[in-house]
C-alpha cells in the first residue's frame, strides 16, 4: 500500500493528523500527501486544532467520498 493510499483509507474513516500519519502510518510528510491526493480530484480541508496551547492541523476528506457524515466523532491524534 502507498502513503497516499492509506492516507486516503484513514480520511475515509475520519479525520487524519500529522501525529497520527507519523505513528501510524510511518508518514513525516502528511501535507505533500495531502496535496497529492488533493491535485487527483480529492476534496480535503484543513482544520486548525489546538490542544493545550500547540496548534496543527487535522485533514477532513469532504462530500461523496468520505464514509463517514460527521467525522468529528473519531477522536484524532
């Protein structure tokens, strides 16, 4: 399985982080994925999250493709 592709897989089931790409996924370069993915057609957004005063980013695949309709309920990270 690709990076991109499992990237893919987990913004199916919800929200991704970079913290869970890393630990995870084995992925340090979550945004390039993200990017790739997004210049194939996918419809990503980025979140700013904070969490006890660090900020990141929290990536949410949006419309038909993504299994869930509200993936706020998977807890991130």
């Amino acid at each position: 399985m690709t990076q991109n592709e499992w990237v893919l897989n987990e913004l199916k089931k919800g929200p991704v982080t970079p913290i869970q790409a890393l630990s995870q996924g084995g992925i340090m370069r979550l945004a390039a994925r993200i990017q790739e993915l997004r210049e194939s057609g996918h419809e990503i957004t980025t979140h700013k999250v904070e969490v006890n005063g660090k900020s990141f980013a929290q990536y949410v695949l949006e419309g038909k493709q993504n299994a869930k309709s509200s993936p706020s309920h998977r807890p991130f990270g």
